[in-house]
C-alpha cells in the first residue's frame, strides 16, 4: 500500500460496482477532482457508508494504487441535511454538483470552485436561501471561475438554455442576454435541457421554452423536448412545428439513433457512430459545440438557406464528436480532438 493521503472532499456522483462497492466521483481540496473506489460502502456494516453518499463532505483519507485511488477512511464533515429532507433542494443540489463536475478537470486544484459548491450547499441547507437567488449566483460565478464570462459585444453565437429560466431574476436576466445578442446581430443557440424537478409545472415549462424557441437562430432539442412543446413525437412533424416557431435551423437529438435535422431547404435523419460507449455525460454538449464551431461566422438566413449536402456534413460532424465523448469518463476531459472526429467520421461505422 502507498503513502497515505488525507484530504477534504465532496462527493459529486456515485457509482455502484461490483457487489459492495462504489466508485466515487469527489472533489477535493488537495487532488481536484479524482475518481476513488469505495470497498465495502454498500453493505450496512461499512463504516465510510455515511461519507460516500452524494454531496458528503467529509476528511478523507485516501492511499493510491496503480492509476486509481481507494478510501481507507473516512470522517464526514456535513451531509447537508437540510437539503436531504426537500426534493426540489436535492435537485437543485445534484444539478450544482453535475455542473461542478463537467467544467473541472481531473487531477487539478480548483479551491475556489470547491468553495463555491459549499457555500451554495450551505446557503440552501442552512441559511434557507432562496433557490433562484442561490441558483443564478452559482451559476455566474462557477462560469467566471471556469473562464467562461459572457462578452457577448465579442461572441460569434450567444447559447443559452431554460434551466437559468426556472424564476427571476435569473430569467429576466438571460432573456435580456439573448434579445441583447439578436440586436448585435449574433447568433443565437437554444437548448431547453428541460429538468422537471426544477420547474413548479410543467405548462410553466413549456411557455417559458417557447420564449427561448422564440429567441433562437439554432434551436436544439431531445426527442422528449419536442414532443413537450409541439405534442408531436415523430421527428420529421415536430422539427417542422419547431421551425415555424422563428429558428433558421432545427437539431433533434436521438440518442443512439443520431440526430434528425431541419431548415428552410431540407430535412432528415442522420445516423450516428458506433463507438464504445462509457460515459454518455457532457454528449449533447459536444455535439452542440461542434456545430457551433462549423456554423460560426454565419448569418441566420444563410442557415435557413443551407443545402442539405452542406446541413449533413455539419450534422455528421457534431454526431462525431457527440459519439467520441461518450468513450470517456467525463464532459471536458472526454471532448475529442479535430483529428479524431475527421478520423470517426472517416472509419468509425453507423449505427
């Protein structure tokens, strides 16, 4: 066994493995984010049990073999109760946590975003804070600390989706952003990424993301989000009721069964690749930002204009890089190179 380590961490996903045990995604105040195996934690008589739950802040004492590390010990410092007893708080909660992880790398110190988390945690578990005043602050300053502040006079596509949509003033504030960015004549992307738990009703739902639809160049939206807002679920019917509503361009998203796409000129179904898949978090958003990355530069009608031979090869090239990040574990660390996406969509084979 290695040279024990001792540090202060938060658990931000929990793995079940093998019979009794967990892989633990934490956030640590020494390693940055790192992936530990828990032995044992899932039977009652385990003494980490307490500390290996979701969101557990505990002093954690952690020894290293090969390229993973293991828990020995384990101390918990807050469990974050007050957040454990409310549903919408724990959702609220998990969110946090899923964000931290997606713009943290592994094996980096972030101390200001891991007291970030913590603050935001306590301000809803113990001081009672209102969720959208507690949500809106989280979310601005874990964008600034990962390098991500809005400069959007600069920006070449302005992107936004419903849940900073949920109550003000963080609605007022990113509709103001994205009417704000249509009068710069910016692109303007919209992802719903619709959260149930994270909306009082869901007809409240669905009118605040035809705002967005409203607002949107480029509309993004899973099988599941455009059945709630069209009350259509074949693709090809939906798409075309979403491209009423104002977007140049429309994006399904399928799964596995790729990507259904739709402008002013064509529409259709793309497969996607067949890859070994791992880790299936931080996908859309890939998928997204590579789409991003070829529709730079454009104007919102020649998106509404783009031929099909053009809107496919855009397409195939955000399904890519989508499919390429779901073979690592991750969102950031698994985005892939140009040079693996040309090389997928070279010899990697459709679904």
């Amino acid at each position: 066994m290695s040279e024990k380590l001792v540090v202060k961490g938060i658990v931000l996903r929990v793995t079940p493995t093998k019979e009794a045990d967990y892989i633990l995604t934490l956030l640590t105040d020494a390693l940055g984010k790192v992936a530990v195996v828990a032995r044992g934690a899932r039977r009652k008589s385990s003494r980490i049990a307490a500390s290996c739950e979701l969101l557990a802040f505990s002093e954690l004492t952690l020894y290293q073999r090969g390229s993973w590390y293991y828990l020995d010990e384990a101390s918990t410092i807050s469990l974050f109760d007050g957040i454990r007893q409310d549903i919408e708080l724990l959702s609220l909660a998990s969110y946090f946590a899923e964000m931290t992880e997606c713009v943290t790398a592994e094996d980096e110190p972030v101390p200001e975003i891991l007291s970030l988390l913590l603050n935001a945690l306590y301000a809803l578990s113990e001081l009672k804070k209102p969720q959208s005043l507690v949500k809106a602050a989280f979310e601005l300053k874990l964008l600034a600390l990962s390098g991500y502040e809005p400069l959007l006079d600069d920006c070449a596509i302005f992107h936004f989706g419903s849940v900073s949509m949920t109550a003000d003033p963080c609605r007022t504030a990113t509709l103001s952003a994205a009417r704000y960015a249509r009068q710069k004549g910016k692109l303007v992307s919209f992802d719903p990424n619709y959260r149930p738990l994270l909306w009082d009703d869901t007809e409240e739902a669905v009118l605040r993301m035809k705002e967005g639809i409203r607002l949107a160049d480029i509309l993004k939206v899973s099988e599941e989000e455009m059945q709630l807002v069209t009350g259509e679920s074949d693709p090809e019917r939906g798409s075309k009721a979403l491209l009423d509503m104002g977007p140049s361009l429309v994006l399904v998203s399928m799964g596995a069964k790729g990507a259904y796409c739709r402008n002013a000129v064509c529409a259709g179904a793309l497969p996607t690749f067949d890859v070994p898949t791992v880790d299936t978090t931080g996908a859309g958003d890939a998928f997204m930002g590579a789409i991003h990355f070829l529709l730079k530069g454009k104007t919102a009608e020649e998106l509404r204009a783009l031929p099909e031979d053009a809107l496919r090869e855009i397409v195939r090239f955000g399904n890519a890089a989508g499919s390429l990040t779901t073979t690592k574990g991750g969102a950031i660390p698994a985005m892939p190179s140009m040079e693996e996406i040309r090389s997928c969509i070279a010899s990697a084979p459709l679904l």
